[in-house]
C-alpha cells in the first residue's frame, strides 16, 4: 500500500504533466490568472460601491407602509405648507377631496373646506 506522501507526489506530478501539456499547445495559464484577477477586482470595486445602503428594502403590511411613507412626507409637506407652497399640498389634499387656503386666516393657520 502507498505511503500518503506518494498520492501526494503523484498528484503534484500529474499536475505539472497537464500544465506543461497546456502550455505546450499555446494556452496561458498565468495570463488567463491575472485576467481573471483583474476581473474580479473590476467587480468587487463596482459592488463595494453598492454595499453601503441607508436603507434595506422593507416587507411589511399595507397599513404600515403608508404609516412609514407618510413618517417622510408629513414634515415635507409642513415645510412647504409654511413656504406657501400651497399648490403640492393642495394635490395630496384632493385625494381626500379637499382644499386648503391660507386666506383671511392668521399665521400658521391654514383653511379646508370639502370638495364637492
């Protein structure tokens, strides 16, 4: 029975036969390590670019992803509320068919009346 130290040798012996095989009939097999090296690299720079989210994408109930969409867009539309952008606020107000005007009315105050 072979020693373990002899299946050793014999791989590392068919290994160098087939290397030299190859090279023989013109393959380049450090060209096609480095080639494929490089195209690693290219791809771990490309994807380390993505890694770094702020947010992960998000599966949740219907309810609470309009109560986690509308965490962001309430203090947007306060700001603009406030700018005297009535105009956005107006759009989001006619889903529910309403208006708003912040005529005749004191600072910070603003109107709504109902559409009809």
């Amino acid at each position: 029975m072979k020693e373990f130290n002899e299946f050793l040798n014999e791989g590392k012996s068919a290994s160098s036969r087939l290397t030299s095989r190859l090279k023989s009939k013109g393959l380049d097999l450090d060209k096609k390590a480095k080639d494929r090296k490089a195209e690693h690299d290219k791809l771990k720079a490309k994807y380390a670019k993505e890694d770094t989210l702020d947010e992960a994408p998000l599966v949740m109930k219907d309810a609470d992803i309009l109560d986690s969409i509308w965490d962001k867009v309430k203090p947007e539309l306060q700001k603009m509320l406030k700018s005297g952008n009535l105009e956005a606020v107006n759009n989001f107000a006619r889903i529910g068919k309403y208006r708003i005007t912040k005529d005749k009315q004191s600072k910070g105050k603003t109107y709504r009346h109902d559409l009809k």
